[in-house]
C-alpha cells in the first residue's frame, strides 16, 4: 500500500514526512494555489529536496492540447527531475500526449477518471498510475467502489504494470473503501490525515492510559523508572 499527501505546503510534508511511511506528494494547481503563487519550479525543487529521490512527485501539466501537454511536461522534467510523474487527464488531448511521452519513457499519472472506460484506456496508453477521483464520483452519483474494483479487475486481467491512486478523498471512511476495492496507492489531504489522527475517542484512550500508568508509578515515563 502506497501512501501519499495531496499538498505542496513544505511544513506539512516535512511533518508528515517524518511521521508516516510516505510514498511521494501529489499536486495540481488548484494545490498549489493555496500556497499563493510560488515560484513554481523552485517550489517543487523543494518538495522534491524534502522527500528525496526515491518518493514519487506527481506534477500535473496545465496544457489544453497533446502538444502542449507534452511541453508541459518537458519543461517539468528539464526543471525538476527526469523522476517526477506527469499528471494528464484522461480524454483525447490527454491521451494521445500520454502515448507521445510513455514512448519517451516518461512517467504517467493519468488523472481526473470518472469511468472504467477512461481507466481502460490509460492502461492501454501504459500510465503508471490511475487516479479516480472519489468523493468526485460520489458527488456526481457514480459508484466509487464499484469503478474502484472494475478497474483492479481490468488491471488484473491485463497483467499490466498500471496502479491505482485514488485521489479526492473527503474523509477516512472513503479512503478506506478505495483501499478495500483495489487501490493500490491512495494520495490524501493532510485535513483528511489529521482528522482520522485526531479523532476524540483516541485522544481519550491515551488520556485513560495515562491516568492509570500515574496512579502506579507517578508522573513519569517507563523509561525514567529507577
């Protein structure tokens, strides 16, 4: 199971970086946005400085056309590293610059997929990566877990290399679901990961542990007992 955060906030990633088991780091502009308008090459330098090389980075290319897709991601390449995956939504444009780059040896995360027919597709065009959009789906009334499932089974099928990262989480019960019918990697927003770290009944059983470690041994830790 593949972990990652949907942020570009370099504290957080420091945070949870150190914290958790961390795969890599998402991003899109509507991400970046949120951090004011960085410098953006310089910005994902730094992201990648925090992770390292081994972590995946997921850029998304802004472009409207194949070929300025595939500019977009030249440039994100030539900026950053030859490791980073080039996010690339899932219509014609998309596809026809994720065949384009796959031949280059490009890595591919193929985004904004509703249905197994796009999903289908992208595995067929070779993207590493499928990211369907959960919470997305459910708003638009589209059975998450089941698209989720079809697309491991096809994925299965196919012996292909091809993972799902689920992305567009609004709580942990989604994240959950996704991981349960397939996915294989799931991206998640820090408010998403500190709400399922924080939730009252947690911060009560540490508090009633506590409060009875003290009534035995006082105020002090296993590792200050004389």
């Amino acid at each position: 199971m593949e972990i990652l955060i949907d942020t570009v906030n370099l504290d957080e990633i420091k945070k949870y970086n150190q914290m958790l088991n961390l795969s890599g780091v998402t991003s899109n502009p509507t991400i970046i946005k949120k951090e004011g308008k960085v410098d953006f090459f310089e910005h994902l330098r730094q992201v990648r400085e925090i992770i390292g090389p081994e972590k995946t980075l997921h850029v998304q290319a802004v472009g409207a056309t194949a070929q300025e897709i595939i500019a977009d991601a030249h440039r994100v390449l030539k900026e950053i590293d030859q490791q980073v995956y080039i996010k690339i939504p899932t219509n014609e444009q998309g596809l026809e610059a994720m065949k384009t780059l796959k031949s280059e040896g490009v890595h591919i995360t193929a985004t904004a997929i509703y249905t197994v027919f796009q999903g289908e597709l992208a595995i067929a065009a070779g993207a590493d990566y499928l990211a369907p959009y959960y919470n997305r789906m459910l708003n638009m009334n589209i059975d998450a877990p089941q698209v989720i499932a079809e697309l491991a089974h096809a994925i299965s099928l196919s012996a292909s290399q091809t993972k799902i990262l689920a992305a567009s989480f609004h709580n942990v019960a989604q994240v959950t679901a996704a991981i349960k019918n397939g996915a294989q990697a799931v991206t998640i927003g820090t408010d998403v990961v500190a709400a399922g770290l924080n939730a009252p009944m947690i911060a009560a059983a540490v508090t009633d542990f506590k409060k009875d470690w003290v009534s035995l041994y006082g105020d002090q830790t296993i590792a200050d007992l004389k």
